[in-house]
C-alpha cells in the first residue's frame, strides 16, 4: 500500500491494484473565497498543487469522496475528473454526485465490495453541539484487501465515540486522519486537534497514522511544524506522520 498526500485532504492510494484519489480538491491558489466566519480570513486554497491536474488525475481507478465540503471535492475537481470512474461515497452524498455528472457512483450503506476491495463505511463528529449538527454527516471508510494492510480513512471527524469504536472494531494497520485543528470564530474545532490525534495513536498503539489536511485552507490552524513537535513531546514520532504535499509513505 502507498498513500500519497496530494494536498490538504486530497490522497492518492494505491492498494489492491487499484490507484484510489481521496477527497479531491484541485483547485488553484487563492481562487476559493475564504471559510466565512473563521479566523484568517484569506482566499482558498492557500497553496498550490505539488504537481500539476494531470499528474494528479494520471493513472486513477476510482475515487473515494467522503463527504462534500467544498476543500473535500471542489469545482475544478468536478470539471476535470473522469466521469465515468467509480466513485465511493457515503450515502447522504449519492443525489448531488449524480446530478454532478457521475456516471457510477457507489453508495456505501454499511459495507461493499469492488475488485477484490472491501469498503466499511465508519461514522465521525464533524464538530460538537450545533457547529457540528451544522456540518452535516460525514463518515469515513475501512478498506481491506487480501495481502494489504487494513487502512482506516477516518474522514473529517473529531475525537470521539466513534471514531473509537472503529478503531476497537477493525483494528487498522494504517489511519489517515484529518488534523489543523479547524474551527470558526466561536466553538470547538471541526477537525482533530493535536490533543486528538495523540488519543488516537494511544487507542491505536500497534497502527501508524498519517495526518494531513494542514496548511492548506484558511482555518485550518495547526501546522506541522507545531503536530510534529507535540508528537515528538508524547513520544509518538515513530507512529505519527505528518507527510508535505507530494509526499508518499509505503506500508506493508
């Protein structure tokens, strides 16, 4: 297995054979207005791309949208992504990507199979009390495969029962988690904190976890430079990878 951070929480997976692109937004540097109501008020995305669409796009199966916020599958992205891939979403999704020109997109109720793949859709916290009633449902996917570590896409979520109850359920080799700690001008963050990340890699000792969705959108504020130095204070270095954009990590 290979996970490629593209950016922010777009990932481009290699597992079973197949080449999977996670979440994809593609859009160009400061083209997306910014996040309303949340600190850092610039425009979106903050970054550019590490390579360019096409590089991106080369050599994908199928996509894995696993919710459709606007930093998870953008307008460029539904412009130049292949329509007649596969594409996994969870099930509030499924109306919009068909209206949105998706020729065969996969709902995942509770668990599905595709070329050998097993997909197990896992629930999340996309924020707490009304902020994260606001958010809407996310969810996130298991995906095992024969010979292939198991990789657990928790998705946009925070902390919580959820997310550990997936972890005590499928015992995954591999977690990809989406940290910077985002949040508005009031509440909680949206997104995992470093404080969540290390109580995953406490519930989750024997996985190694890679974070992404850092340093990309306006209010996302925790940064790797700050991620990697708490990970180091916990001791968590050697679990906890926190990849730049174009950076693949393989795992077996």
């Amino acid at each position: 297995m290979h996970i490629q951070l593209i950016r922010h929480a777009t990932l481009k997976i290699t597992f079973g054979g197949q080449t999977f692109l996670v979440d994809p937004m593609l859009s160009a540097a400061h083209t997306l207005p910014t996040t309303p109501n949340t600190p850092n008020p610039v425009g979106n995305p903050l970054v550019e791309l590490p390579f360019s669409v096409e590089e991106v796009l080369n050599g994908v199966d199928a996509i894995v949208v696993t919710h459709t916020h606007p930093d998870h599958l953008d307008a460029e992205a539904v412009n130049k992504l292949p329509k007649h891939l596969p594409l996994f979403c969870q099930p509030p999704d499924e109306e919009k990507l068909i209206q949105l020109g998706f020729e065969q997109v996969i709902v995942v109720a509770d668990e599905t199979d595709w070329q050998g793949i097993r997909f197990q859709r896992t629930g999340g916290q996309h924020g707490t009390g009304e902020i994260g009633v606001q958010m809407g449902p996310v969810s996130g996917f298991v995906m095992t495969g024969e010979g292939e570590p198991t990789l657990y896409l928790a998705g946009d979520t925070i902390w919580c029962e959820e997310v550990e109850q997936a972890l005590g359920t499928y015992q995954p080799d591999v977690i990809t988690l989406f940290g910077g700690a985002a949040r508005f001008l009031v509440g909680d963050p949206i997104t995992m904190t470093k404080e969540d990340i290390a109580k995953v890699a406490q519930a989750a000792s024997d996985s190694q976890i890679v974070v992404a969705h850092m340093e990309t959108w306006n209010h996302c504020l925790l940064s790797r430079k700050e991620l990697r130095e708490y990970v180091a204070e916990k001791n968590l270095s050697a679990q906890v990878h926190v990849p730049e954009d174009g950076e693949g990590i393989d795992f077996q």
